[in-house]
C-alpha cells in the first residue's frame, strides 16, 4: 500500500504546474516567432519598400489557479517613401486628374471597418486583425478567444 502526505488535488496542481513550466514558455516563443513573422509578411506586402519596427514581449504567469499569459506588440513608427496613386476625382463641382502623391514615412491604409485613415504608425485595427488571424492559424482557436488591451 502506497500512502501520501499529500492528498489527490495538490498532486494534480503540481503535476499541471510542472507540466506547465515545461510546456508553455515553448508555446509563447512559438507565438512570439509567428507574430512576428505575420507583421513582417504584411509590412512586406503593403508598406512595399517602407519600414517599421517591431518589438514583442510575452508574460506567462503559472499559479494553482491556472496559466495566464499576454503578448505586447510594439510596432514603430513607419520609416521612407510610399507612392499612391490618386484617381480622377471631383472637387467642388469640378473634375481632377489623377495624380502620383510621394508620401514620407506615412501610409494609406484602408481599415478592416472599411475607412481610410493615413497614419505614420500601422493603425492598431490592422495590427489586431493580423495578430488574431494569426494565432487563429497558430493554435486554431476561434478568433473570438483572442483579447486585446490598450
């Protein structure tokens, strides 16, 4: 016979933290890598010969309770020269021609909501949606159980 000191539930608590411990700084680095691989990949695509920064730091807390964890996700300011090209277009009551606008370390950017806002930084709506469609992808979690904080 095989008696503990310890009863059934605390067992199971430090079995799952242990377990934790070795399992869930992996899976925040994995995160982290594929964060920011998504930013790069669209910075890439659609700042297209622009730059910005990217900083990302995670926190994990593991407590008897249960593991807790966050991602902060820093994006710099937007560095270099975009070209737009403006269509044809009516103002006041009279037609324009189409034109080619330089735009220096800002960008165009169309919202997930369907606006158009020109910023120097990626608007956060934009950084959300790429971060939500990515670890949707990374864990294949609905996107709903992903939260954001300002």
């Amino acid at each position: 016979m095989i008696k503990f000191r310890k009863d059934e539930k605390i067992i199971e608590q430090e079995l799952v933290h242990e377990a934790a411990q070795q399992f869930v700084p992996d899976l925040m680095d994995k995160a982290k890598e594929k964060i920011q691989e998504c930013i790069q990949k669209y910075i890439g695509e659609e700042l297209l010969g622009q730059e910005a920064t990217i900083d990302i730091h995670t926190n994990f807390n593991i407590t008897n309770d249960g593991i807790t964890g966050s991602i902060e996700v820093d994006v710099g300011k937007i560095q270099g020269d975009h070209d737009v090209k403006v269509t044809d277009y009516q103002r006041q009551g009279r037609q324009v021609r189409g034109y080619t606008r330089t735009l220096s370390d800002m960008k165009a950017f169309e919202l997930p909501s369907g606006g158009w806002v020109t910023l120097d930084t990626i608007p956060d709506e934009i950084i959300q949606k790429i971060i939500s469609d990515c670890l949707t992808e990374l864990w294949e979690i609905n996107s709903a159980d992903v939260e954001f904080e300002e």
